[in-house]
C-alpha cells in the first residue's frame, strides 16, 4: 500500500456480491436497443416484435435483480435508498421528458404503449444500478 | 501556509449540489416550452447549446482532465473530485436531455427520421452512438462518480477504492470523449447533405 493509500486508514476487504450490476447494465442495453429500433423506424409502421421482446428480457432482469437484492445480507440499504430516491428523481424526470416528446409527437397505440415500457422500466432499473453500485461499498 | 497543505481536505461537501437544482429546473421548463411552440430556432437552439457543451465537456474531461487527474497524487484527486463530481452530477444529464429531446425534435421537423430521407442514416447512426455511450455512462461511469463522492464523505475514506473507482472513470470518460468524435462526424454530415 502507498503511503498515500496509507494516510487515509485500513479498510477491510471488498465483499462478494451477486451480479446485479452487470445484470443493470445488461437491462440498460436492452432497453437502448429496443428504443433505438423503434425510434428508428418512426413514424412508419414496423414490426414491434424485437422490442417487445428485449423490453420483456429487460423486465424479467429487473425482476431477478430485485429477487437477487431481497436476499441481501447485512447490505448498507440507507445509502441503497438515498442514492435510489435521488435517481429515481432525476431519471424520472429524463423518461418522463421523453415519455411528453413522443404524446406530443401523436406517438399511439401500441407503439406509445412500448415506448412507456422502456421508459417505465429504464426508469427503475437506473435506481437499482446506482444504489447498488454505491451501497456496495458501504458499511451495512 | 504550512497548515494549509498539512491539513486534510475537507468532507463538508454536498454530493447533489442542490444550489444548481433551480437552475436545471429553469432550463427543463424552457425545453419543454421549446418543444411545445414548435419553433424551430427554439429546438435548434436547445440542440445545438446541449449537444455542443455535452460534447466540449466529454473531450475536455476525456482528453484534458482525465489523464492530468491520473497524474495526481490520491489526495490531490479526492480534493478535486470532491468539487469537481458534484457538477458533473447535475451538470450532464441536463445536458443530454436538452441535446436528445430537442434533437428528436429536430429530426422530426426537418424530416430526418422518415427512412426515406438521405439523412435518415446518419440519425440512426447517431442514436446508435448515443445509445452506446449512454451504456458506458450510466452503466459505469456515472455510479463510479457516485461511489466516489460518497467514499469521500467518509470520514477516512479507502484510498485504494477510491484510486480503483477513478481509473473506471478515467477510462471511460475518455471512451466517451473518443465517441464523441464520432458525433462531431455524424453531426457535421448532417448539416451538410
């Protein structure tokens, strides 16, 4: 250790932890690749099936990701929670931004109904990551 | 002098700096007015503001900021990054919502998104390097930063952490600045079919 790294005390080593956060970046791709493939091919009508697809993987990896986190032992969840709320915030804002460009577009039927699913689910799963991520390295 | 440089940096900071909150209130407000009008110099102008600084900003941390940070000794960076991170919290996602709100937009108004346009191509190779750089950033940069910010409000933060978080940041804000390049190019095709 550096005297650097020493300067600033011991600290015990990094615990092993379920893959929630690759299981959260996965959900983030699938939901950039859905979006991407419907937004790609607006306004004109287009088989939705892809992104029906990735937007219920997604939704099955945020489903195993909040299994995996209920079973967590002795995990630091005030921090989990802090850092949750304050991106649920942000990050709802952001979908919500979108959610309001693609009404005001006349986006319908069940292409809006997609869209609100990426976002719904992108919006969760950014929470999850974020706390996760930084709860991790906390004490309980 | 000599106590200054002696004395550890303090850890009274906050992680959201909730000073510039009212600020990006303002600007999503003007955005969503923006879109609302329809006017076109309105979501121009939001697209060109937003994407030019999220770009400026990606190079500069990518290119500039990062490999001079990765020079410094972990103190100095725990210093830096203690009044550095915040900003960038609040600063970014403003940034890229402005940038990709009003550049659907945008699109949409000059018909770039039908795929019969010539254009067409080049927005969705745009959302292509978007969609990878919002991976990048939000699936490991941004909680990097996060997890930083919160070792640093400990009262002896684990430098060894702290130096392994950073270097994830490092890299991939230079990935994205290196991405960004890709923007310049798409972004320059663009207005000049």
């Amino acid at each position: 250790m550096s005297a650097n790294t020493h300067e600033l005390g011991q600290h015990a080593p990094a615990r092993k932890f379920p893959p929630i956060g690759e299981i959260s970046v996965a959900v983030l791709a699938l939901v950039i690749i859905g979006g991407i493939y419907v937004a790609s091919h607006l306004p004109n009508p287009v088989s939705l099936t892809p992104a029906v697809i990735s937007t219920l993987l997604a939704t099955i990896l945020v489903l195993v990701n909040v299994a995996l986190l209920s079973h967590l032992e002795e995990f630091a969840w005030k921090v989990f929670f802090q850092v949750a709320k304050w991106s649920l915030i942000a990050y709802g804002i952001i979908a919500g931004m979108l959610e309001y460009i693609f009404i005001f577009d006349k986006v319908r039927g069940s292409a809006l109904l997609l869209f609100s699913s990426i976002l719904l689910v992108f919006a969760i799963n950014i929470p999850i990551h974020f706390g996760f991520s930084v709860a991790r390295h906390q004490e309980p | 002098m000599a106590h200054d440089l002696a004395s550890p940096p303090t850890r009274n900071f906050e992680i959201v700096p909730k000073k510039a909150l009212p600020i990006v209130g303002i600007v999503l407000v003007a955005l969503v007015v923006a879109i609302a009008s329809n006017k076109l110099w309105a979501i121009d102008f939001f697209h060109v503001v937003g994407g030019g600084l999220w770009t400026a900003v990606d190079l500069f941390v990518g290119f500039v900021v990062g490999p001079i940070l990765g020079r410094l000794s972990i103190p100095a960076r725990m210093e830096f990054s203690m009044k550095f991170m915040p900003k960038m919290l609040v600063l970014m996602p403003t940034l890229v919502i402005m940038t990709l709100a009003a550049g659907w937009q945008l699109a949409r108004h000059q018909k770039f998104i039908l795929s019969s346009d010539e254009h067409h191509g080049w927005v969705v190779a745009s959302m292509i390097v978007v969609g990878v750089m919002a991976v990048i950033a939000l699936g490991i940069l941004e909680p990097a930063n996060i997890a930083v910010l919160f070792e640093l409000k400990k009262p002896q933060p684990n430098g060894e952490l702290i130096g392994k978080l950073m270097k994830r940041f490092l890299y991939t804000a230079g990935i994205t600045g290196a991405m960004q390049v890709a923007t310049l190019i798409i972004m320059t095709r663009i207005a000049t079919l």
